[in-house]
C-alpha cells in the first residue's frame, strides 16, 4: 500500500512497562500510518546473570535457579539441568522417577499453555473471558503441583539421579482427576477460541514465516511446527521414557499466529494422552533414587548439551565441568530468546494492532530471554 | 566422584561418521576431533577456518548441518575465550558441536550472522558476555546488558561481588 501523498515514519515505544509485552520487554516500532515498517526488539530488562549464577552454585542449588529462569514451564527447566548433570556422571535414574518427571512435565506443558491460551485472547480481543478460563484450569494443575511439591511455582522437585521425595499419597488417582478437568477445559478454550470470527480474523494468515527461514532462525517448539517442519524433540530424539508413548507431533501449515495456537490446543490434547499412558505404565513402587547417591555432587570433568522439548521449544542446557562441585560453565539455551529472533520478519509488513498479536504468538516468557 | 554402583559405564564408543564427513568436505581444514558425555562429535577448528565450516554446514546439502540449536562462549581463562556452535541435522538426527578459540589478547571471530539469522542474538549475547568480537556482526550493541556497559560480566576474571557489598554495607 502505498500512500499517493507524503507521510513520515513515527517511532512508538511499546514497553518496557506494556501490558501487551508480557513483562518487561520493549519494542520499538517505526510505523508509517497503521504499517510496521521497522522493529527494533530490545531485551534484557529482566536479566539476573543466571549463566553467572548456575556457575558458583552447586549441583543441587542450581536446579532451584532453573525454576527461576523459566517460571512457566519450570519442570522441563529442570528436567534439562539435571539430565545435562546425570548425562555427565553417568547416573541412571530409576524408571518411577523417570515416569513422574514425564508426568510432571507433561502437566506443566498443559498449564503453560492454558496459560498462553488466557492472555493470547487477551491479545486478541477476547477481553477477559478467555483469560478467566485458562487461569481456572492452570489454577487445578499448580494445585496439584503444591500438593506434590510444596510450592506453586518454584517447584526444585527433581533430583540429580531421581526426585527429591515420594509422590503424595493417591498421586495416581488425583492426576486422573486431574486429567478429565483439563479434558473439558481444553474442550471450553476450544469452543471459545477455536471457530471464533474475530479470533480467526485477528490471527489467520498474520505473522507468518516459512519453513526454510524459521530453520534459518533456529526456531523451535510449536512456532517451528507451526510452519510444518515436524521436529518434536520428544519425538526425533527421546530422551527420558518418551519412546514408550504414542503420541502424534501437531504441525501447522501456513506458520502463522492461528497455526502456532492451533499447534499448542492440539500439543495439549497429546499431552493428556502421554500423562494417561504414563500413569498406566508407572511401576507402582520402587525406588526414586539410585542408591548410594553422594550427598555433595562432584561431576568428573567433560560437557554435554542436552536438549528438551519444553512448552515453548527447545530448552537446552549445555553442561561443561572440570570436576569439583559446580559447573564451569552453564549455559541455557533458551527457546523464547531464539524464536524471539524472528519477531522482526514476521512483523515488518503487518499492522500495528497486529504487531501485539504476533509477539503474543511466540508465548515468550521474558525471564527465559535475559535469564 | 559418585559410587560405582549408580553408575552406568561411561558412553561407549561411538561411531557416527561426523567427524569423517567433516574432513572429507573441508580436506585443507584440521578438525580435532573428541566425543562429549552424550558422544556427539565435537570438532574443533582453527579461527581462520570456523566461518568457512560453519558456512559450509548450512550451505551444503552433504553436510546439512543447517540448524543451529545453541552458539556460546567458554572461558578457557589463559587460553582465551572458546566459542561453540551446536549444530543439527534434522534429516539424519545428528548433533556435531564446533568450537574455535580466540585468544585473550585477540579476541574476536568471525562472525556468521551475516548468513545465519539465528546467530544474531547469540553472537550479540556472546560478544557483551565474553568480550569476544565477532568481525562482520551487522549490528553488535549489547543485548542483555546496559548499552554502555564495557565489563564482561560471564569471564572468570569477574567475580561475584559479595552479597552485602553489592545490597550496600551500610543498610545493617
């Protein structure tokens, strides 16, 4: 579109302190009338030095920092340190813990993205309502999660080598509960949101990028599949007990806004599947805990990166030690900061209310980003 | 060291053909070749050559090494700053790491952002983290840090300030 008279490109400011940038993150759009001609993301108003900090803590402390870098999908945080740590001494962890975990993490999948499907329709439009319906069923899964844990968030539930205690008493029973709940809210997202007009209008064919460039980008997670390249890590390379489970990879097809929401209600519905068969196949008792773990960790030295597939992509965490007692280096391969990426390509050309839309898109979790 | 019992013996030999491919692509170019815990190939090229691999992994179809999953620095303290690049095959599911080394008193690389989109922000991070310069970067301001600060806060050479120091002593 291009306008027959002169116009002046404007800079707007949207952040640090947006309610549309889902915590402190700023962008700095150049529009000219109502198009997005240029966008300059800027991050890290939210970094801590988390890498600095995983480096002068111990084994143990640091799976507590983990919850704290990704406060939405904290298990699959956890779950990469700890198997980066047992990859690296050579523990194997027993197969009730390696269930529990799947299960944990399975769960914490489905809360993230009840929690990204409440504020994507916010994004949207769909004022409140659908925020409402997905705290309420992201509300019955941190419940859960207290019950287990004793705490909301910042769970530090997984060990090096297992878990930190035994599931609560009717843990099976409860988490099938649990299970049919999320069934019908799945079900409500899915009639709010799924064939709504306005939703639809908002979010087809906005945003979109292809397959070659989102590889381009390294893009991950349900805004790579969205664009229908189907790698699933969980899938492609099983790591835990994954490949016990039949589970389908939902990809999209345009790899715009719609498809990544439309991946993300379908990765919910897999992930009920995989925490039913999980809870079928647990063995009943056991051990948690190798036996004869050390009290303080010391790690031989090497590296190793270990990938997971986390709600929001590919969390990664590369290991490297040189013995003793704490990593030497520990760096987070964060999805978001990645995808995040990409945000310029998929907005410049689009409008500026949609600009919103998209950045709500990627499900970015900014403590993830500047860790 | 843990106890020999909850202990899998160490990650046997591997023989993935990474390490071969590579030096059968790049002949002039000298890989040291070594394995990690998980026994993926690491292989590490001198500076001169890194940009030209690293080119060669995403450009090539042979090779197809055309997904970076993770780009980093290490502190090698006197030997200066290593800076790995985790790559991906999607089509053959294997993993390669590729590591070259910038001395402390020269230290910079080649930059591959300028035909890796997804580098960008790696190398940006990389650069303010370690101090590492990456020779080509389109636009190297810092990213997470404050844009005028200069000190390099992931490098062993900065430690961490005593708690109370950095709350401030006198709040007590």
């Amino acid at each position: 579109m291009v306008a027959d008279f002169d116009t002046i490109d404007i800079n707007i400011n949207v952040g640090p302190q947006h309610p549309s940038t889902h915590g402190v993150f700023r962008m700095v759009l150049t529009v000219d009338g109502e198009l997005v001609r240029d966008l300059d993301a800027v991050v890290g108003y939210l970094h801590r030095g988390a890498e600095k900090l995983l480096e002068n803590q111990d084994y143990r402390q640091g799976i507590g920092i983990q919850d704290r870098t990704e406060y939405l999908a904290q298990f699959p945080a956890e779950q990469s340190y700890v198997m980066a740590a047992e990859k690296l001494g050579g523990f194997v962890v027993p197969e009730r813990a390696e269930y529990v975990r799947v299960i944990c993490v399975e769960l914490n999948r489905i809360a993230s993205h009840f929690m990204f499907m409440g504020a994507y329709g916010t994004d949207v439009g769909v004022f409140g309502t659908s925020f409402i319906y997905g705290f309420r069923e992201r509300e019955r899964v941190y419940r859960f999660f207290e019950e287990l844990t004793g705490e909301r968030m910042m769970y530090s539930y997984f060990r090096v080598g297992g878990l930190a205690w035994e599931v609560m008493d009717g843990f099976e029973e409860k988490a099938r509960a649990l299970l049919q709940e999320l069934k019908r809210g799945i079900n409500d997202i899915n009639g709010l949101l799924t064939r709504n007009e306005i939703f639809i209008a908002r979010t087809r064919h906005v945003g979109e990028i292809s397959a070659e460039r989102a590889i381009e980008y390294g893009l991950s997670g349900p805004v790579l599949r969205s664009t229908g390249v189907r790698w699933d890590v969980r899938k492609d390379e099983p790591y835990s007990v994954y490949d016990r489970f039949d589970f389908d990879v939902p990809v999209g097809e345009f790899g715009d806004c719609y498809d990544r929401y439309m991946v993300r209600l379908e990765e919910m519905r897999q992930a009920v599947r995989i925490v039913e068969q999980a809870l079928d196949q647990m063995p009943k008792s056991g051990p948690i805990m190798p036996e004869k773990m050390p009290r303080m960790l010391r790690l031989p030295a090497g590296e190793v990166y270990v990938p997971v597939e986390s709600a929001r992509g590919e969390y990664g965490v590369y290991l490297v030690s040189r013995g003793g007692n704490h990593p030497w280096r520990c760096r987070v391969k964060s999805p978001c900061f990645t995808n995040l990426q990409a945000l310029r390509e998929m907005t410049v050309g689009e409008y500026v209310a949609d600009s919103v839309v998209i950045l709500g898109s990627i499900d970015l979790v900014l403590s993830e980003v500047d860790r | 060291m843990a106890e020999e019992s909850a202990q899998s013996s160490p990650s046997a030999e591997v023989d993935d053909g990474v390490p071969e491919l590579f030096q059968r692509s790049f002949p002039d170019v000298t890989f040291q070749a070594g394995r990690n815990a998980a026994g993926q190939a690491i292989l590490s090229v001198d500076r001169k050559d890194a940009a030209r691999v690293l080119r060669g992994c995403k450009e090539d179809p042979s090779l197809g090494f055309d997904y970076l999953r993770n780009l980093c620095g290490v502190d090698l303290e006197a030997q200066g700053i290593e800076v790995v690049y985790h790559l991906l095959n999607m089509r053959t599911k294997q993993n390669v790491a590729i590591k070259t080394v910038a001395p402390a008193d020269d230290c910079w690389v080649e930059a591959i952002t300028p035909f890796w989109p997804g580098a960008n922000w790696h190398e940006r991070e990389t650069r303010e983290m370690f101090g590492v310069e990456f020779v080509g970067h389109p636009d190297p301001r810092n990213l997470l840090l404050d844009e005028d600060m200069t000190i390099h806060p992931l490098l062993k050479a900065h430690p961490l300030a005593d708690i109370e120091l950095f709350q401030g002593v006198d709040v007590f």
